[in-house]
C-alpha cells in the first residue's frame, strides 16, 4: 500500500500515462517494425537498416496512424549503443525531402531536408548522447538525446507515375557505421510486457495494456532512455507512486482498491487525450490549426501524448502543418453520412512553398477503403479548377459527377477526421493570418 489518497492515486496515474504515452507508443512502434516475427509495418527492417516504401500505402494499412499519401517513406531505426551512425544523402535534384529524426520522447530533434540542408548532397554523422570525436569531413553532426531514435524520411512523390523516381531517390541514401562496415543489426532486448500484442498495430496495443504493466513497461524504457532535462518537476511527483529513473515500478506495493486507482487514472488520461483533441490548436473556420510545440514540445505533455495518438511522426510546423477538421461550417461534427464541399478562392488558395494535400480518415485515423481508392486530394492531381481560378473539393458518400469526380474524397460512414497538409507552409500559416475555408453541408 501506499500513503496517497485513491483520488492522489488516479490524479498521479492520469498525468503519468500522458507523459509516457508517446515513450512507450515508440517503443511499440519500434518492435512491430524491426522485429521479423512481427507483422505489417511502415517500412519494415532490421534496426540500423533503412527501410523504404516504395508506393502509397494499401486500405488496410494500420502500422502507423494517419499515413500520408504525398509522399514516400524511407525509415530506419537507429540504435547509437556501438557509436556514431553516417547518413548519405543524395542530390535530389530539386525534389522536396525531409529526413526527420526523432528521439525516443518524439521530439524531431534534426530535420536535414529541402528546407534547411537544400537539395544537394550531403553526410549527416548521427551520434549518441555523451559522444566526443571528430566527424567526417563534410559531415553535419546531428546529437541524438536518446541512443535510440527513429527517422522517419518523406520525399515528395507526385502519384505513381513517380514512383521510380523517388525509388532511385531512396535507393542512394546510404547508412553505416562512421568507423566504416556495417552497423549492428541486432534487435535491441525488448522490456515490453507479454500482454502487450505485437501483432496488433502498436496505438491499440497500447491502449489495450493494464495499467499496471504500462507503467512497469515505462520504468524499464526510462531507465534506458533519459529523460528531457526540462521534465525534473514531472519525475519529482511520479516518485510518490514508484516511478524514478533506474528503478523498477513494483506493482504488489499497490491493494486491488489502489490498482483499480491506478487503472482509473490511465483511462482517463485516454479520455483525455480524446476529448482535448479538438482543443489544442487555434481553431480557424472549423479547423484546428497546431503551429506551436509542434513536432518539439517542451513540456507540453498532454500534446505530446495526443500527437502521438493522432500521428506519431509529426514535423515541426515548419516542415509542415496538419490542419484537422474538427466541424463543418454550421459547427456540427463532420460525419460520413453527409455530402461536403470546400470552396477555395483563387486568391486564397494553401500558401505553401512546396504543395498541400487533404487526406480522409475514419475515426480512428486510417484511411477507409473506397471505389476509387482515393484518400488524398493535392494541387499535384489533376483537379478541376472553377473558371475563375477557384477550387471546390467535396467530401462525402456522393460523387458529384462528371468532372467534379476530380476533386471528390469518397467517406467512409460514420465520425470523419480530414486532415490537411501544407509543406514548407509560408509565413501566413504559422501566423495565423491564414486558414483553410470552412466546409458546407451541400
């Protein structure tokens, strides 16, 4: 037993599953796609292995929420525990890429890309916390906070007809050891508890954990992967139900009242994370616009959760900016039952400096099997603009019909999540001077 009160208890629990909800989501993520025995996966490979997808994802895809169909991955898990890991990046000639790097918190510590590298080639030495040494010559070092980390590339791809293209693209990134060889293949001892599914897509393996083994999960993985320096006042209070950095969470200190506390606690920090969804963003036309802690979050924790929930990965806002739909025009939830459009003026148009897209989810935030199967619209399609320069997109269950088939997201039934993405967004997104065009029951 413990000295906190059950309400102390549940209070503790919820905070404590918010700050470790994207640690273990990675962890999760991280086995399903280095593991051979496991199934599916974004780009599944051996840990320090680049793996890469070479065309948009299929309808049934569940290994990563909300996957984007703009472009195509080139994945790697890295594991620095044998030292310093070199990236070679080759010219692209122009196209649009980012290489994101991600710790084990989901903080996007480094993105080498378009936007900040340029389009030429170049070397980025990726190395572990504490190291000490002199890079290549030519070499951009990037400081990983964690040993571990994830680096999730996206390179523009306009529809299959690119598809060779960015596959040569992808085929000349080149990762080894900066000693030179082959890095380590080996899979990095799991810590994972045996309830968690390996074989279920990692969001709702996680979700299904109890409380007790989620949190002993997340004592092994904190013991291993050190936490941001700014998060002392969070450890502070998780002492008090057993959570400290090196030290085992103990789950038979706590009686059967004080588990269902704790069991408490987790589900409602799930319900949180939910019901806040809607909240955590300027909300513009009924579209929540996320352009602060994005992709870098400080302490901002329950964000840091929600993001992982909705989509694991994210970039700064920088790299880019994901407006979600969170109501129709009339302020009603946007549901698959119901016929949409949205109306862009010439002159208002995304602002981007590289492209825009919209991609259509169910509620869960896959993409839903359709006659078309077609779950992305972008200024890279071949869509029908109005005479006056303007665009109507429609969503829904009904094809418009005749040219305007063009611009039609087919929906599924039910709860809707739309999400926009606006690439290298200009100045008037992350200001808030812009925002998409609300969309009307037609």
């Amino acid at each position: 037993m413990t000295t906190l009160s059950l309400d102390d208890l549940t209070e503790l629990a919820e905070e404590a599953y918010s700050y470790f909800y994207p640690l273990v989501t990675m962890d999760a993520t991280r086995l399903q796609l280095t593991d051979p025995a496991s199934t599916g996966g974004l780009a599944h490979a051996a840990p320090n292995t680049l793996g890469h997808v070479r065309a948009f994802p299929p309808a049934d895809f569940r290994a990563v929420v909300a996957p984007n169909f703009d472009t195509l991955y080139s994945s790697a898990w890295l594991d620095l525990s044998d030292g310093p890991l070199l990236l070679e990046v080759p010219d692209s000639g122009g196209r649009y890429y980012l290489m994101p790097f991600l710790d084990m918190w989901t903080d996007a510590f480094a993105v080498p890309g378009k936007r900040t590298t340029g389009t030429g080639a170049g070397m980025f030495l990726i190395v572990p916390p504490g190291w000490e040494g002199d890079a290549p010559h030519g070499a951009s070092v990037l400081r990983a906070p964690t040993p571990v980390l994830w680096m999730i590339g996206r390179t523009q791809t306009n529809g299959p007809a690119d598809y060779a293209a960015v596959n040569a693209f992808q085929d000349g990134l080149k990762l080894t050891r900066a000693a030179g060889g082959e890095p380590s293949h080996a899979l990095r001892a799991s810590v994972a508890p045996a309830s968690l599914n390996r074989q279920e897509e990692p969001l709702a393996a996680v979700n299904a954990l109890p409380a007790t083994d989620f949190f002993g999960y997340a004592s092994r993985l904190l013991a291993q992967y050190a936490p941001h320096s700014t998060d002392f006042s969070m450890l502070a209070r998780l002492k008090a139900i057993g959570i400290a950095p090196g030290e085992e969470f103990d789950a038979s200190r706590f009686d059967s009242n004080e588990i269902a506390a704790l069991e408490k606690g987790a589900k409602a920090a799930l319900q949180l994370q939910l019901s806040r969804l809607n909240t955590m963003a300027r909300v513009a036309n009924g579209w929540a616009l996320n352009t602060d802690t994005m992709g870098v979050y400080g302490n901002y924790y329950l964000k840091r959760a929600i993001v992982t929930m909705i989509g694991l990965g994210a970039n700064p806002a920088e790299d880019a900016v994901y407006p979600l739909l969170i109501a129709d025009a009339a302020g009603d939830p946007v549901v698959g039952e119901k016929d949409y459009v949205q109306h862009f003026e010439a002159s208002d148009l995304p602002p981007v400096n590289a492209f825009w897209s919209t991609t259509m989810y169910d509620h869960d935030s896959f993409q839903a099997p359709n006659l078309l199967n077609r779950f992305a619209l972008g200024d890279r399609d071949a869509l029908h603009y109005n005479a006056d320069g303007s665009l109507d997109v429609f969503y829904g269950p009904t094809d418009p019909g005749g040219e305007l088939t063009a611009n039609w997201l087919p929906a599924p039934a039910g709860p809707l999540r739309i999400i926009m993405r606006l690439y290298s967004p200009k100045p008037s997104v992350l200001n808030g001077t812009w925002a998409p065009p609300p969309v009307t029951v037609r």
